[in-house]
C-alpha cells in the first residue's frame, strides 16, 4: 500500500501561498466643517456719498497759491543772489559850530551847520527816502528841527543835504545855563542828534522793501573855534 500524505501536504501549502491577500479599504476623508468665525461678505446696498464740490475748489484753490508761493520765493531767492542788495542809510559826514552865545539872562542864540548824507550802495536799485526829519537838542532843550522833503537816490550813489541851523534866541533854565556856561570854559559843546527817515527800494521787478532808518548820535564841538570832534554817526534799519 503506497503512502500518499507527503503531496497533500505540499498542495495545502501551495494552496496557501496561493490565497489571495485581503486589501484594507482607504480611509474615507473627513467631512469638511465651515469655519464659523469667518467675515461674511457685506453688500452695501445704498451709493456711496460724492465728494462736495466745494471741497475740490478749495483744495485746487490752495494747491496753485502753494505753487504760487512757492515760484515768487524762489524767484525772490534768484534776484537776491542776482542783485546783492544792500540797505541804504543816512549818516553825519561833518558838522561845524558857527556860533554859540549866551547871556546872563540865560538866552542862547546858536548856529551849527551839518552835513547829512543818504547813501544807496545798491548797484541795481534806486531807493526813495521821505518823511526825513531830526531834532538837534542842547541839554535836553531842542534848539532845531531838521527836515527834508521826499527825494530819490540813484543807482551806487549818494545825495548831500548841507543843514544851516540858525535858532532864534531859547530860553533856558538856570541848570541848563550853567551846563553851557562849563561847556563853554571847557571848550566842549554836545549836542544831541536824533531823527528818521523812510526808505523803500525795490529789488528789480521782484518786490519792494521799506524800512525805517533811525539815527541817533552825539554831536562834539570846540566851541572856541567850531571844529567838529568826528565820530561815527549812521542810521540803523528797522
């Protein structure tokens, strides 16, 4: 009797390897929750407001005076570096002591002479002076007025005003006169100078410029033979 349980076996055992192999289905995906904290999409449902008109011209209105502004600064700037301007002045080139009295009533009888010079530096520009006017005063007293009318200065030049100033006999105080009586033996005499003048020069096309020149200084004098003592006597803008 032939044994046959060695093939069975190897049969099975084929039969095994043979067996298909059970394949796990893939995951199903996830469904896919809404994210609750979204912004929602607003629709306006009305036409948004125009801008006023007005707000235009006023905002074009202000952007060509900006403009315009900015254009005569610069041009302004331009004609400055151009023209070198220079501010015009009065000073006291010379002065003389004609003559001095006074009696024993306490009257003073005067004459000075003061030479007034109004200078323009600018080389480009004529200046106008008007309202010139200065007071000369003795110990607080004013003795006399000073004044010129409107004139005009030319290009880099000058204008001379030769001043004679005769008083008509002034009354003083008795301090006063003993002021001039010591003045007098020690051979110094003081006077006081002050005063303003106007002037306005343009520069080119550009723009004019007005200003006042004050002048303010001490005249010194030998009153024993009317000699000037120099000293520098210039008027300062404002």
């Amino acid at each position: 009797k032939e044994d046959t349980s060695p093939p069975i076996r190897a049969n099975l055992y084929l039969a095994n390897l043979e067996k298909p192999k059970t394949e796990h289905p893939s995951p199903l995906p996830l469904p896919t929750i809404p994210n609750q904290m979204a912004p929602k999409t607003k629709f306006s449902t009305h036409r948004e407001r125009a801008t006023n008109p007005l707000v235009w011209c006023a905002a074009i209105i202000c952007t060509i005076l900006t403009v315009a502004v900015i254009i005569a600064g610069i041009a302004t700037f331009i004609g400055y570096l151009v023209i070198h301007p220079r501010v015009p002045y009065v000073s006291v080139m010379d002065a003389h002591l004609d003559h001095i009295q006074i009696d024993y009533a306490g009257i003073l009888e005067i004459q000075v002479t003061i030479l007034i010079r109004a200078q323009n530096g600018n080389e480009k520009a004529h200046a106008s002076f008007s309202d010139s006017s200065y007071s000369l005063s003795l110990n607080g007293e004013v003795v006399a007025q000073l004044v010129a009318p409107p004139f005009e200065v030319g290009k880099n030049s000058s204008v001379d005003f030769n001043y004679v100033v005769p008083s008509s006999p002034i009354p003083l105080r008795p301090d006063q006169a003993e002021d001039v009586d010591t003045g007098l033996k020690k051979d110094l005499i003081t006077f006081d100078l002050k005063g303003s003048t106007r002037v306005r020069w343009r520069i080119g096309h550009l723009a004019s410029v007005r200003f006042l020149c004050r002048l303010e200084c001490r005249l010194r004098f030998h009153p024993l033979n009317g000699t000037y003592i120099p000293s520098r006597c210039s008027s300062k803008a404002k």
